[in-house]
C-alpha cells in the first residue's frame, strides 16, 4: 500500500516550510493551498470558512469566506495575567471578540484573516507562548491536572509536562522563519537539552525525523484522585503516584494507547482508552515520554491514516512488544505500575485553599468560550481581575478556569470583582451543565456534521425540565456533544454523549464511567434533536427512582440493561442493544 498523501507533502516540505511564505504573500485570496493547509497544522493553524454564508457567497460567485483559527500552546494549561491579557487584546483585535478555552488546555483564536496571521502569531510570541505544534502530526500541548486540591504536588507535575513539552517541540526553525522574521535573515537556532536517546541521522528534526509521526500524539500528567485531564482518552499519560503524606511524586504510572476518534460506518475505526504500561521515577519521565514517541514514530501506520494513531499501533503490536521496543531505546525496564485510584473526571467549582493559604476560585465558562453579552460581561470581568490579579490562571481540561493562587489579602478584592460581573452565579448551575462540555463545531469547523457548542447550552435547557422532575438538580451527570465523531470534547467518555450525524441529528450514547475509566455504549442512532428529551426522560427518571445509594448515571444505565458495557475499545461498536430489546428493558412506571 502507497504511503499516505500527507506523507508526500511532509517529505516534499523542507521541514514545514512548503510555500507558506509565498500564499501568505497573494493576495487574490484568502486561503492557502491544499498543502499548505496541512503544513500549517504543525504551525497551530487550521484554515477555516464560515460555513453559515457559504451559500450566500456561492451565489454572489464569491469565494468562502476564508479564516484561520490560531490554537496557542499553554502547557499545564498555566498562564500569567499579563499573557491572559494580552490573549483578550488578540482576541479583540485580530478574532471574533471571543476567547476560546479548550479541551486540552489551550488558548484558541478564530476568525483571523490571512492578512493579519503574521501578526498575530508574532504578538502571541511577544506574550511569551507559541502556537507551534499546537496541531499537526506531533506531539501537542501536554496537560497537567491544574490541581488546585493538591497544590503541593501540583508544581511537580506540571514542571514535568513542560519538560515534556520543551523536549519534544519541533526543532525546525521554519516557525521562526515564517512568522516572527524581523528581516535579518538569521535563522534560529534551538538547541536539545537534555540530550537525546539517538543520534540524529539528518536534517533539523533529532526526534521526528523528516517525516515527523504518523498522526498527532497528545500527553497528559494527572495527580490522583482527580483525571479532569482523562488521561485514558491519550496517547500516552502520566498519573502521578504520590507518598503518604501527599507532598512529593515518588514517580509515575505509564499510560499509552488513548484516542477518541472514529469514523461513522467504519467499525475499524474506535475510541480506546489507554492501558498502564509500567511505572518509571521522576528522573526518568522524560526519556520514557521520547521512547514512547519513537517508537509510534518508527512503527505506526504511514499508509492509512485512519489507523495511524498510537491506539491502533499498540492493537497490531500488542502492549508487551510495544513496551519492549520502548525499553529497548531506555536500555531499562519499567518497573510494576503502581497502585492508584480515580474518583472523577470534572472539576471542583468555587473556593478552595491550598497549604500555604492562598485561594484559587474555579470558574465554569460554559463549553469554554469567554465573551460578553448583554446580560454577563465574562471577557470584561476576567480582564479586570487580570489586571489586578498577582497569582496566575490555570486552564482546565474541561474547558473551565482557576483564578489561582490568590493571596490572603487578595481575595476581598477578586470576590467583589467576581459578584461585580456576576461570574459568582455562574456556578449556580445545574450538576448537568456543570458537566457539559461541547467541541466547537459549526460554523467554522469543516468536519462538523452538526451544530455543538451552539446546541447544546439550549439543550440542556431542555433536560434541566427533567432533572429538576426528577430531583436531580445537583446531581453530577457528564454531558459530552461533539459535531463529528472525531471526538474533540471526548463524548465517548460522558455519560451521555452526543456525537453528530448531520444536521439536528445525533448519535446517542451512555454508559461511560464518571472517573473516565469506561468508554459508553451507543443507544440510539440517528436521533433528531427534537426527540433527545423524549428520549432520555424515561431514563433519568428510572435514575432517580432506582439507582443505589452513591451510583453514578453512567454506572446505572449499564446495570439497568439501558446499554452493555464497554469492556475494550475494539468492542465499542459490538453489542448494541436494537430499540425492540432497549425498550422491553425500560421500567414500566418510567415511561
């Protein structure tokens, strides 16, 4: 089999340079070429349309109307006021007067025209963060539990996920070339430290090679009881393991083989959640999180990328091989995994104080988009606080905010801001929205089938009606939707999941474990939105009713019959119950 298109365009690109510098350069229109589209990935830009007019300018004999979104790496998803400052003036200034927060901890911009990308880009370096690798076939931005319930130990892991982060960015000074040239002609030199496991046989790149990996590769840190990060959901993570006393990481668990996308019709296509490979020190983390790249980078799929993430590496190969070729690179071996143990994948809303006595305040921003309306100022609120705000803000796997590290003699002052722009009552929301959580979707996204971030707030709307029928308004339920199954917000791991098929039409799914330990189960295909609430009612009223003390949703509706458990991510498309069975199952007095 021939390799992969995308392989040809990485081998032909001078190492992500392409013809970036000329399309920027025309300017008889707002897109880039095809190639290029794909070269700028590894930049942390996805050219975009807004999909909402493209018929309108198709008749008008006018091309889309092309945009970029800009995606800023934050690893540990830790920014300074100053740098959430200057991400609100970009946003401003170049986008669409919104800040996007995402699902894996980083600032998104969207809207940005191809004239204004340079500078973009170059002011967001001002700021002290970068976009490179912030998409493309690499190693992304690495996340880090933001903690704010076991700060002592926070500082550690996140020192290691931008380690990581350092030690596995791209070595290319194409970055520097294209979007931050002051005109000098010099280029940039970036050194490696620490040293490498190989030597490099070429070229600019000493990990990825010319070819880069297969497909994209996502780290995590998580520090247990907490996986806000879902760890299971990546290509490879590291849990912390932490002394009794609760003080210092003795070292880590070794997860390798998450993913969450698929694609619909195609059964050899899953999510999988990641197996504990072995447990390494602190000391060696980092050259265990190079042999892991190595190894995807020399043994996964070149030819389909559909098979091309570590999941499906760690398939073909089995975890024991693939765990002996990492060892083979570390010239150890990894020892036992420890014992460990997670209580839940969501985040802890409002006040909480560390040992030292300083106070973080966790903020939910509904599917992670910070902006002004008439009725609540967020994006002016959070700029005033940033203002005056000495500690720092941390970025949560689930799209929400810590305002962290608060100091005693701060806190009146950020409370009054907070009940000032009536980010205190943000809180106040049902368990099910605190839980939700959607990818962006339409109008931007090319691959949205379906709307997403803009359905689901007035869906859950429609099932807070039943929650609150059924008494379960403080109820933790996770609520996932994404437009296209590639899985962005992680549907596959929410308890119930709404992934979209085309336009007001879903997937549903249920049965995912609350700690992010289970993938769900489809239950119904093909649903009109219009008829989710009708659908899911039964259901939680059947919850309400006749769950155990302490069991979650997603627990229940895998106990009640509703779907079969998923025991493996190659059994994801196996077992579904056709409606004729599910609806024999449903409890007479819930319906």
């Amino acid at each position: 089999m021939a390799l992969s298109k995308n392989e040809g365009i990485k081998d032909a690109s001078n190492y992500l340079r392409g013809t970036l510098l000329e399309g920027l350069a025309d300017t008889s229109t707002g897109a880039l070429s095809k190639d290029d589209q794909q070269l700028t990935k590894f930049h942390g830009i996805y050219q975009q349309d807004d999909r909402d007019l493209r018929k309108e300018r198709r008749q008008a004999k006018l091309e889309p109307a092309y945009s970029f979104m800009i995606r800023v790496r934050v690893p540990g998803g830790v920014a300074t006021p100053k740098q959430w400052l200057e991400m609100d003036r970009l946003a401003l200034e170049y986008a669409n007067d919104a800040l996007k927060l995402t699902t894996r901890q980083a600032f998104q911009f969207h809207g940005v025209i191809k004239s204004e990308l340079k500078q973009t880009i170059a002011e967001i370096n001002q700021a002290l963060l970068d976009t490179v690798a912030a998409c493309g076939d690499v190693n992304r931005n690495v996340m880090c539990n933001p903690n704010p319930y076991q700060s002592k130990v926070h500082e550690d892991a996140l020192a290691l996920a931008s380690d990581i982060s350092d030690h596995l960015t791209p070595r290319t000074s194409a970055y520097h070339e294209i979007w931050l040239d002051d005109g000098s002609g010099e280029k940039v030199k970036v050194t490696q430290d620490p040293p490498l496991l190989i030597e490099p046989e070429e070229g600019e790149e000493p990990i990825y090679g010319k070819h880069y990996l297969p497909r994209k590769f996502k780290i995590v840190v998580a520090v247990p009881p907490s996986n806000d990060v879902d760890i299971y959901a990546h290509d490879l993570g590291f849990i912390a393991i932490v002394d009794e006393a609760g003080e210092n990481i003795v070292g880590y668990n070794v997860t390798v083989g998450g993913g969450m996308g698929m694609s619909h019709g195609k059964e050899e296509t899953f999510p999988r959640l990641a197996d504990v490979m072995g447990f390494c020190t602190p000391e060696q983390a980092l050259a265990v999180a190079e042999a892991v790249v190595l190894v995807q980078r020399d043994h996964g799929n070149r030819e389909d990328r559909a098979q091309a993430r570590l999941k499906y590496t760690i398939e073909r190969m089995g975890l024991d091989v693939f765990r002996a070729e990492c060892e083979k690179l570390l010239g150890f071996q990894l020892e036992e995994p420890r014992p460990f143990h997670f209580d839940h994948n969501g985040d802890r809303y409002g006040w909480v104080e560390d040992h030292r006595g300083h106070w973080h305040y966790t903020l939910f921003v509904e599917n992670g988009r910070v902006y002004d309306t008439d009725d609540y100022a967020l994006m002016t609120g959070l700029r005033e606080i940033a203002k005056v705000h000495e500690g720092d803000f941390r970025l949560t796997a689930n799209q929400n905010l810590i305002i962290a590290n608060i100091a005693p003699e701060a806190k009146e002052q950020i409370t009054a801001l907070l009940e000032q722009y009536k980010m205190i009552d943000a809180n106040e929301r049902s368990g099910l929205r605190l839980n939700s959580m959607a990818c962006v979707a339409l109008p931007t996204c090319g691959l949205a089938l379906a709307e997403s971030q803009r359905y689901l707030p007035s869906l859950v709307s429609e099932l807070e009606e039943v929650i609150e029928e059924a008494g379960l308004r403080h109820d933790s339920i996770i609520v996932r939707m994404t437009g296209c199954p590639n899985g962005c917000a992680r549907p596959y791991l929410g308890e119930i999941g709404f992934v979209g098929r085309k336009p007001n039409t879903y997937n549903v799914y249920l049965g995912a474990g609350f700690a992010g330990d289970r993938l769900s189960k489809l239950f119904r295909k093909s649903v009109d939105s219009a008829d989710i609430k009708s659908l899911l009612r039964p259901i939680l009223l059947d919850y309400a009713e006749n769950r155990n003390e302490g069991e979650r949703f997603g627990d229940f509706v895998v106990r009640a019959g509703y779907v079969n458990a998923t025991e493996h991510g190659r059994d994801f498309h196996k077992d579904f119950i056709e409606p004729e069975e599910a609806e024999a199952a449903v409890p007479a007095g819930a319906a």
